[in-house]
C-alpha cells in the first residue's frame, strides 16, 4: 500500500510540475532562471514551422530580444536551413523531443531513443548540441527524467505562459496572461507552431509576441538566454 501511493504521489508530482511551483521544486524542475539575470526569458516551443518561426524571428529582430527555442526534431528534419537560421540570428537552440509525444505514454527506453534522435536532428542541422530540455507538454515521466539527465540535458520548464496553443484565444489575451506580475527570471512559454496545437495558432502568437516585446519595452526589462 505504502509503495502505491510512493507511485501515485511521483505520477502527480510530474504531472502538476509545470503549474505547482512546489511540486517542481520537489523533483528540482526549475521553472524561472536566477534573479541575477537580470531579465526574463522568451522560450518558444513546437517548432520549427515555415510561417510561425520566420514571423516571431522577424519581430524578435526588429526588438533585438533575444529568445530560447525548444524544437522538435522531426520538425528540424524536414526544414534544417530554419534550424540553422535560428541559429544564426543569435538564439539559443534546445531540444524538446524527436516526437512530440506525452512521456508518461512511454517507456524509458524510448524516452532515450527520443531524446537521442532530437539531439542528432539539431546536431545535424545546426552543428551544435543542445543543453537544455522541455518534454512535450511539460510533463516528464520518472525514466524520462532520469534519460534527460543522463544525456547531460538541463530541465527547464517555464513561469508563465500565454496559452497560446488555445484555439479561442486572441493576442491580447495571450500577451496579457504571458506578462502579468511578470519579475526578472520569469520564463515565458510561447509556441511559434501550430503542429500540435489549434490550426493558426502561431499568427495569435507572432501578434501576441509584439505586445509582450513592446510591453518589456515599457517596462525596461531585457530577455536573457538561460545558458
């Protein structure tokens, strides 16, 4: 009995990770960067994707922020020159997985796999290895955990997000929820993708994305990469 709620009370704390602060402390998922950062971090997740990347690259550029983007690698297989693009304009490349597929659906061994080709589709495309991780969804399983750690990926979740995959939602909703008590180290979760989430969703995003630059703007607080 002891040892089905030990496994109960694991599954629950992975799951609620993303949005519980304690829980993600608990098994040491940061969720925000050191306050000695000195800003906040744009983190993009899904792509790359044909329309969605280019639009938030063009306004990240015109804002000269700088932003964290978690691809996929079946994604970067079938457009590495954006991969590289990304790259080239001065962000920081990380892996969110070779598939986009719930972790907890999955057994250890293919977790490994998973994480194994993402890295090598980015590595092929871009000439780099990435350091850090996001899990589809937010939600890592206790083998998925223990594979990202052991392929010397670093974790990161996120502080806020815009919910901006929702299919009725709008920029302003999306850029209001994704800065609301917004401090240095927040980590901003966006999507520059629609693979995986409502059709379209990344015109909502590449709008809301020049709300939130304009109101960090405002605010005179800078984006920061988180390594």
């Amino acid at each position: 009995m002891r040892a089905a709620f030990a496994i109960i009370h694991a599954v629950i704390g992975h799951l609620l990770a993303p949005v519980v602060p304690r829980a993600a402390a608990a098994l040491a998922l940061p969720r925000r960067l050191p306050r000695r950062a000195g800003g906040v971090a744009l983190t993009f997740d899904d792509g790359p994707h044909p329309a969605g990347t280019p639009a938030v690259l063009e306004i990240l550029a015109a804002a000269g922020a700088k932003a964290t983007f978690f691809l996929i690698g079946e994604q970067v297989r079938r457009r590495p020159s954006l991969a590289a693009e990304i790259l080239a304009a001065g962000h920081l490349i990380a892996l969110h997985g070779h598939r986009h597929r719930l972790q907890l659906r999955l057994r250890s061994a293919e977790v490994a796999r998973d994480l194994a080709l993402g890295a090598a589709a980015i590595e092929d495309a871009t000439g780099v290895s990435p350091l850090l991780h996001r899990p589809p969804y937010g939600i890592y399983s206790s083998g998925g955990l223990r594979a990202a750690r052991s392929a010397g990926l670093a974790p990161l979740l996120w502080s806020r997000w815009g919910k901006d995959w929702r299919r009725f939602t709008t920029p302003a909703r999306i850029a209001a929820r994704a800065t609301r008590d917004l401090r240095a180290g927040d980590v901003i979760l966006l999507h520059d993708a629609d693979f995986y989430s409502a059709r379209d969703s990344h015109v909502r995003t590449a709008k809301a994305l020049a709300l939130i630059v304009r109101e960090l703007q405002c605010r005179e607080i800078g984006t920061v990469l988180p390594v």
